[in-house]
C-alpha cells in the first residue's frame, strides 16, 4: 500500500484538532515519516520535510492558517 499525500493530509488534519503545537506536529511528522518511508507517493517525502523542519526554528514555522491551506492543498 502507498502511503499517500491525502492519507497524510488526513492524519496531519487530525493532528491540528487536537491543538496547534508545532513542536509536537513536527515530530509527529517525522514519525510518519520515519515509518512509512518506504511507502511514500512521489513528491510526498519534500512536503512530508515542510512539516518536520518546524522544530528547527521560528524561520521554518508556519501559522496555523498556513498550516490549514497546506492541508487543502494536499487533498
């Protein structure tokens, strides 16, 4: 089975229903990441690292709006 950009819109969607913490989602991304690596559909992996680099500053974080549209775009 892939593991899909909709399947991670999905799964990220759930993720902001229970707060918006960008820590926390980043690291929860890098998990999916981290266990279905071998599954991604192609192109998911670079948009899979938008989510993950968060944790590594304020320069790569995006609001919660902006995080809202990224998960619309994915679907």
């Amino acid at each position: 089975m892939s593991y899909t950009k909709q399947i991670f819109a999905e799964r990220l969607k759930n993720q902001l229903v229970t707060g918006y913490d960008v820590v926390r989602i980043a690291r929860w991304a890098y998990n999916e990441f981290t266990t279905n690596c071998r599954e991604l559909e192609p192109g998911l992996k670079s948009e899979m690292m938008r989510i993950i680099v968060m944790e590594e500053g304020p320069e790569f974080e995006m609001t919660e709006q902006e995080m809202q549209e990224f998960v619309r775009s994915l679907s």
